[in-house]
C-alpha cells in the first residue's frame, strides 16, 4: 500500500449526493448557516413557538429571516462562507428551486473526505480513453443500432469489449481509500456557478449563459443567468490516503486463470494515461474558452497545461478531473464529439439526437465556477501524487 496526496487545483466537489434544502440554511453575513434543526426543536419545544415553525417549514420555500433570522446566528452547525460577497445578492433574488446546495461527502461527525471511488472512477475512465479506438467504437454502434431500445448503460458494453467482463476486468485489482477526514472549517466554500452555452448570432458563434427555464439567455450578461452553489474545496486543499494494488494482481497464476491482460499491475501506465487523458480535456476546454471569450476560464486551462507539463517529467503525479460540475467530457471515452463513430454512435441515443442537430460544437455548454464575481475556471481539477 502506497500513499496518495490529492491537491484541489480548482474548487471541487466530490459530493456523496447529499444537498442542503432552502430550509435547511439561512444566509448571514455572507456565509451559509447551516441550522441544526435537532437542537432548534429542542429549544421550542419548551414554549409555545414550536408550531409556529413547524408550520412554516411546512409551507415555505425560505425561512422567514425577520421572524428565524437569530436561530441562523445561534444555532448554526456550520458556518460555510461564500467565495465572494457577490454571492449573496444572487442567492437573495434566486428562486428556492435553484437553491439546493450540493454538499461535500462527510463523515457522521461532519468531516469532509474524498470517496476513494471518486479517484478510481477518474484513472479507469483515463484508461479506456486511452484503449478505446475507431474500431472498438464501430463495434459497439453496429451492437446498439441492433437493439430496439437503447441500453441504459452504453458504456458498461465498451468497458467490458476493452477491460473484460466482471470477472476479468483488470482494473479491478486497482485499491484506492478514502481520504483521511478533514475538518471542514476552511476547507470548503460555496461557490458560485454559472452554465455557459453556444448561440448562434448573425452567423457568428458566441457565448450565451442559461437561465431556467428560458434556455440561454440571449445577451453576454452572465449576472442575468440562473446561478447555481455548491460547497466546494478551495484551490490548496490537499487530501491525503492509501493506494495500491490487490495482492491477487501481483500472481502471475491468478492473472492467468482471471484472463488479466499484461504482467501486472503498472502505476506508471495508470498516471500516463490519466495525464495523456488531461492533456486532451485541457486543450478542448482552452479551445472553447478562446473562442467564446472567457479569458479568465482560458488562463486558467493554460496554468493547467504548463502544470501537467512539469507533472509529466516526474512519473509519479498525475492530474485528473473528478467531482460534481465536470461535465459530459471529463467522463467521456472518446472526446471525438464532432465527428467520426463516436458521433455516429451519441446520435443512436435519444438524449443527445436533438442537441448534435444544431450543428453546433457537443457538447455546446460548460459549467463554470466564478471567482470574485467573474468566470474563472472550470470545476474538478486536482493533482494526483503518490508517495512512498
């Protein structure tokens, strides 16, 4: 077992599907108060103002700030700041169902962790980006074009045509842990996200950003647009775990009898095609940045880039993007989206028919995080070292 350090690049999100209800928190001095609803009850349980809050739990969509605002002061189980004060304004006239707030995986006491399924997800997609070529793409269209109805899981028939059945995949001797807990104070903060999409305009391509349930809006102001939060780790934050390999993969005899393919387990392979994997997103995300002006989302792709340069020299590192808000790409086999079987085959599934009609770039939005009230960077990208 080896140890791994994972270092948040940029604000990230590697949640357990749990979110924070509009009457779950209130807002207060520019950070979301999280109420601990057991000892409110508790306390009005003693008078008569009991019902009354009951009643309007039942029947609001917000907590009444006039009448709650004190139990936001006193009786918060955490305090989560939001990155900018600007926040604040865009939570007040948002409308209680954009308000849900996906929340960090965290342990019964309130710790935050990474799931260590998380960064296993993120090196077995990298590595059958890397398996999966023209011919393996041909073959899985001619399977699905045979079946009436289309498969829920088309991905799971390619993973098994390049890694093996469930009992023969090799990357099911790939061990990852949790991270060790952290506590969450200062760790984490709500950001601010915003979905930026493609219009077209006098023949012209140009960003647009979506507001619910209008679609994109048809003007450059980000601020019009329907924002969304989430608790995210701040860029820096390290987490830090086991890692290793099942002892059955180091058993020449049972790789043979399991029909595993190669000589073993290779870290140096999994990072290299995790960073080869990289490198591709990265160049598409400061493609689509360059042409739809967002400077700010295009600087910080080409950070990345100079980053995994340096990562890729060393052998032991590795960049990934994994979490919540990454987007279609970041979980793709193939980034071939414009042409080629791959197209071919996203046009065989109902969900994407409609959208590769436009003829626009596939996918035409991305979901990007706002720092100090502007769009920075996108979301989910981490580095990756192990250690002794």
């Amino acid at each position: 077992m080896t140890r791994y350090r994972l270092t948040v690049l940029t604000p990230l999100l590697a949640g357990d599907g749990q979110k924070l209800a509009p009457i779950d928190y209130m807002v207060w001095k520019d950070q979301v108060n999280v109420l601990d609803q057991r000892r409110i009850f508790r306390l009005l349980a003693r008078g008569p103002r009991l019902e009354a809050y009951l009643a309007q739990l039942r029947r609001a969509e917000k907590l009444d700030f006039a009448s709650w605002g004190g139990y936001a002061q006193n009786y918060a189980s955490r305090r989560i700041p939001f990155e900018h004060p600007s926040s604040a304004a865009y939570y007040a006239r948002t409308s209680a169902e954009h308000l849900f707030i996906p929340t960090f995986a965290s342990t019964s006491s309130g710790e935050i962790y990474v799931p260590g399924s998380a960064i296993k997800g993120a090196l077995r997609r990298a590595v059958v980006l890397g398996l999966a070529g023209e011919a393996a793409w041909r073959t899985l269209g001619e399977a699905l074009a045979k079946n009436d109805r289309a498969p829920r899981r088309p991905g799971a028939l390619l993973e098994q045509m390049l890694l093996g059945g469930p009992g023969s995949d090799w990357l099911r001797g790939l061990m990852v842990a949790d991270s060790e807990p952290l506590a969450p104070g200062g760790c984490t903060r709500v950001y601010l996200l915003r979905t930026a999409t493609l219009v077209q305009r006098t023949g012209r391509t140009e960003v647009g950003w979506k507001m619910s349930p209008r679609g994109a809006v048809e003007f450059r102001r980000p601020g019009d647009s329907t924002p969304h939060f989430a608790e995210m780790a701040a860029p820096g934050t390290v987490f830090e775990g086991g890692a290793g390999a099942a002892l059955i993969a180091s058993q020449e005899k049972a790789r043979r009898a399991l029909r595993w393919n190669g000589d073993g387990f290779d870290w140096g392979k999994l990072l290299a095609a995790a960073n080869q994997a990289a490198a591709q997103l990265l160049a598409l995300h400061r493609r689509y940045a360059e042409a739809t002006g967002l400077r700010g989302v295009a600087e910080s792709m080409a950070r990345l880039e100079q980053r995994l340069d340096r990562i890729q020299e060393e052998g032991n590192r590795c960049l990934l993007c994994l979490g919540w808000g990454t987007g279609l790409l970041a979980k793709s086999a193939s980034l071939e989206t414009g042409r080629g079987p791959y197209q071919e085959l996203l046009r065989l599934l109902p969900v994407y028919r409609e959208p590769l009609r436009t003829g626009l770039p596939f996918p035409k939005t991305r979901q990007v995080v706002f720092l100090q009230d502007q769009p920075a960077t996108l979301a989910g990208w981490a580095e990756l070292e192990l250690g002794g």
